[in-house]
C-alpha cells in the first residue's frame, strides 16, 4: 500500500521552476503583502509547492514611488525577521529588485541605478492600460549601458499581442519576455490567459513567474495542481527561471 502511495503521489506543482523572480511580497511597500505574517504564511505556502528561491521584486512607478534605499532597508529587516524564525521550511531569499514601469508617468534610466535581478537583470512593466507610450528609446539606453531587460506580463497589456510590431521590435532588441504563471490559469480574464499561451506556443517565453502580492495569488497557484493543460507545459518547457 505505501509503495502503491508513492508511485501516485504528484510532484510539487513547481518541481521544475524552483526560482521565483517576480512578487510583491515585500510588507508594506505596494499593494502587496501588507504584514510580515501575511509575507511568512505566502512564502511558507510556496515553499510547499515547490518553489525554493524567491527574488522579491516591489513596484517603481507613478502610483508607488518607491525609493531604492528604502527598499534595501526594508528588504534586510525581512531578512532579519526570517532568519530569526529559523524556519526552515521557507524558501531561500534570493534577493530584492525591482519590478520597474515604464509609462507616461514614470520613467527610470541607467543613472537612476535600479535594483537589478543578478545580472543586472532590470524587470520592467509597461501600462496596463494605453499603448500611447514607446519603451524602445529607454530600453536602448539601459541595454547600451550593460544591463539586460525582462518585460513582464506581455499578456495582461491589451494593446499587446504576438503580432504586435512593439513585441517584435523588444524581441529583436533581445529583451526577455516574462510571462505570469496565473495568467495562464484565467486568473486575469480569458484575454490575459489566451495571449499567454499564444506567447507560450510561439516560444518566446523565457520566464514565468508567480507576481504574487498575497494569499489570494498562492490560494490561485495551489489551483494549477489540478490544471492538467498547465502543469503539462511548465513540465516540459524550459524556462530561465533557475539560472537565477
Ligand atoms: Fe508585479
């Protein structure tokens, strides 16, 4: 019987993406986790499902104009706090960086020094909104100075889609596409969720993360457990995420 148990039991659902590089789990600082109990019970959740190394990355933008020494402050007492808890079966605190929004309203450039994921890895974001605003001439500026990009969540702009010339002109200039994992389970609508998968079947997809902010995002990552579609694809793409 227990070796019946063991045949069937199912890998964590994140057996394969170990590393997380994109959450606001950070307390306090955006419209993420708001405490350090609802941080600890998010990461210990993901844990469970298999993730072992988180990149905490708040939001720079307009709306949360974050400051990059707070950040760091902010990121050491979290440090601080888990590893007192000694608990150990929370997952490896990768680092912080940032999840930068290049919009209208708010724009960032080399000198700024933002916080990178290793690499100098910038995660950038554009409008959720409007297609009034080209990211090219900044992008330009951040790639000649050394640094590498990560557009997260081209599936949630709905200006945005595979045959978009924007998509082609960030992929020529060699920008990583960072796809949320919950776009994939509907988590974001029906659009969101199609697009994600169209970007997946044309295999430009180089990361997928969780953007989680709180239980509500890891209770909608327990769900994937049982979507087969999804589980299929996370086990059989390869994804940069463990480079990291
Ligand atoms: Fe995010």
């Amino acid at each position: 019987m227990l070796d019946f148990l063991k045949l069937h039991k199912q890998s964590p659902v994140f057996s394969s993406i170990t590393t997380d590089i994109h959450c606001h789990l950070i307390p306090g600082v955006d419209d993420g986790s708001t405490s350090l109990d609802e941080t600890v019970n998010c990461l210990r959740e993901m844990a469970k499902m298999g993730f072992k190394k988180i990149f905490f990355t708040p939001h720079f933008q307009a709306r949360y104009p974050n400051q990059e020494e707070d950040i760091l402050k902010r990121f050491e007492l979290l440090k601080e706090h888990l590893r007192k808890l000694g608990d150990n079966d929370l997952p490896e605190i990768g680092g912080v960086a940032g999840e930068y929004r290049f919009d209208n309203l708010y724009e960032k450039h080399p000198e700024d020094k933002p916080l990178t994921l290793p690499g100098k890895k910038l995660l950038c974001e554009l409008s959720l909104h409007t297609s009034d605003y080209s990211p090219i001439e900044v992008f330009k500026q951040f790639l000649d100075a050394g640094y590498s990009l990560i557009l997260a969540h081209p599936e949630r702009y709905p200006y945005l889609n595979i045959h978009s010339k924007l998509i082609s002109d960030i992929l020529n200039m060699g920008v990583k596409i960072q796809v949320n994992i919950l776009s994939l389970q509907g988590f974001y609508g029906v659009g969101a969720m199609e697009k994600g998968y169209d970007y997946m079947r044309n295999g430009i997809v180089d990361y997928i993360a969780t953007d989680t902010h709180n239980m509500r995002y890891v209770n909608a990552l327990a769900g994937i457990e049982h979507n087969k579609r999804l589980r299929k694809i996370i086990d059989n793409t390869t994804f940069l995420n463990n480079q990291l």
